[in-house]
C-alpha cells in the first residue's frame, strides 16, 4: 500500500514537474539577448515562421514553440509584416505578436509641392520597399504622409497616393463655390499646383487663387513664374535666377508667353491649395510681388503694384541681393 502511494506521489509529481517544464518554456524568458525584427513573409506557416524564429536565436527550439503553441491553444494565423521582438519574449508573447496588429510601420512623407520626379526619387530612396518607382504624372499624387510595411511595392505605394489624389479632387471639386473660371477637375488641379508654387504661406493659398482666378476671367496671362522653370527642371529648383530667354520662351507651360493655364499641372498640390482654388478669395487684385516677409504685396493697379515692386527692389537693395 505504501509503495502504491510512493508510486502515485512519484507520477503526480513528475506530471507536475513536466506541466511545470511545459509552461515554463511557453511563459518563460526567451533566449534574444536584445530586442530584434523579424519578417514574416507573405502566406508563410508557423512551421517556417519557428525556423525563421529558432535560427534567429528568438526561440530555443522550432519543434517545441510549435508544440507549446498547440498544445495552449494559441491561436491565430501568423500576419505577414515585420515584427519587433522584445529582448527575453516568451513564446507566447512571440506568438501573440507575429499573430497580431503588431507590425512595424514606416512612413513616407511626401511635401506639398513635391514635383513627379522627386516623389520618385523618395520612393527609390526608401531601402525598405521593393521594385522601381517610374515618375508619376504630374499632379496625380496627394502630398501627405503614408504608411507602408518592409517589403512593400513602390509601385503600389505610388498606386496609392494616386488614389489618394483622386479622391481628394473628387472630394474638393464637389464642395466648390459657384461662378469659377476653372470649369473642370483637371483645370483646377492645374490652378492649384501654381498656386502651390507662388507661396510656401497657407494663409495666402485663398488670396493667390483668387488674383488668378480674376485674372483668367479677364483674359490676362498669368505671368507665373514656376511655370516658366517647369519646363527647365520638371519642377526641381532651378538654383539661379531666371534668364530673359527663358521668359519670352513659347512653351505649353509659360504662362508669360501665353494666356489661359498651361497644359498641365507643374507640381503635386495639396489639399489646401485644390480647396483654395475652389474657394479663393473674393479680391480684387491682379498682381503681387514679394513682401521680403515670405509673403506678398497685393495690388488691384499696375500703379500700385509698380509702388509694390519699387519697395521690393530696395529690400533686396539692403540685403545686397542687387
């Protein structure tokens, strides 16, 4: 009868201990000596996951992370992403994480006013996304910040924030206000990416807008400068000053040699400058020049715009800029 008890308190206990020994390695400490990333790629298994796991050093052993998984009934299908592992995570915490919304995210940020080629070339510059990103067409991105995963397209990326544009412009042109020169999307869009380039000041977007608008409806050439450098850099600075050639030159873009908007748009123009296109100013004015303050000098004379541009000139006097 002893022996009996002996042998039942020997089994109890050596269940006790392997339920122990089994919770332990579920609950326990991991070996990761500092927290670490790991990928799981797209429709990978749990299976090919605990490999990926046990030679990273996250896991002691891929066979036991997968029995322990079972056996507590963690469920859950891995996620394709990139994950961080903390430093010491238990099996389970690894398995609750590669299970779950937890994935690393990046962010591209692109500028308003970023041109097609250097959207691209932000793209290309992000080492984390895969494949060629191909200039886009001018004007078809929303400038704005978005998120993507390690392993992401560019290409879709670009898809996106195309997408992101067209709803934007089907947003802001269904809101617009009544009687404006602009009679389509595309023209508005146009407007909106010069007005995007004449002032890096928000509160002048509405301003801006509305002295071109006035002037479109007058049949007045715009005489905008950033559409006489498009076509010189396809947006990009043009690091001097611009040259008189460049200024009498017949394009379908300068707006100095032409009246009416150019053939397309000259950058990628954010929300604010498409709504302030769509709601510009109720202005009178017809020219502006620089204020030496960011900003601009607003006029509805060429008399007072020439007084405007005489008080430019001896700023950039004082600054030794002439």
């Amino acid at each position: 009868m002893k022996r009996s008890r002996l042998i039942v308190g020997l089994v109890v206990a050596a269940m006790l201990a392997l339920g122990w020994s089994l919770l332990d390695g579920w609950v326990g400490a991991g070996p990761l000596a500092q927290s670490h990333s790991v990928i799981v790629p797209d429709g990978a298994s749990l299976n090919t996951v605990s490999i990926r796991l046990q030679n990273m050093g996250a896991i002691y052993s891929a066979r036991a992370f997968r029995f322990h998984a079972r056996l507590f009934g963690a469920g859950g299908k891995v996620k394709a992403g990139e994950f961080m592992l903390p430093a010491q995570a238990s099996e389970s915490t690894i398995l609750k994480i590669i299970t779950g919304d937890e994935a690393i995210r990046r962010f591209v940020t692109i500028p308003e006013g970023l041109p097609a080629v250097m959207v691209a070339e932000r793209l290309n510059a992000q080492a984390y996304l895969a494949g060629p990103a191909v200039a886009p067409a001018e004007g078809s991105v929303l400038p704005e910040t978005y998120a993507f995963q390690r392993g992401d397209s560019r290409q879709a990326l670009l898809a996106h924030m195309q997408a992101a544009m067209s709803k934007a412009l089907d947003d802001e042109w269904a809101k617009r206000a009544e009687g404006l020169p602009v009679k389509t999307k595309e023209e508005a869009l146009v407007l909106a990416s010069i007005v995007e380039k004449e002032t890096g000041k928000a509160s002048e977007r509405p301003m801006v807008a509305g002295l071109y608008e006035n002037r479109l409806k007058k049949g007045i050439m715009l005489q905008a400068d950033p559409t006489i450098i498009y076509p010189i850099t396809k947006g990009k600075p043009l690091g001097r000053r611009i040259r008189q050639s460049e200024i009498l030159a017949v394009n379908g873009y300068n707006t100095y040699s032409m009246a009416g908007l150019p053939r397309g748009p000259i950058t990628n123009p954010g929300r604010a400058a498409i709504n302030a296109v769509l709601h510009p100013a109720q202005t009178d004015a017809l020219y502006m020049v620089a204020d030496g303050t960011g900003g601009h000098a607003f006029a509805t004379t060429l008399e007072e715009h020439n007084r405007n541009v005489e008080r430019w000139f001896a700023i950039r006097r004082a600054r030794g800029e002439l």
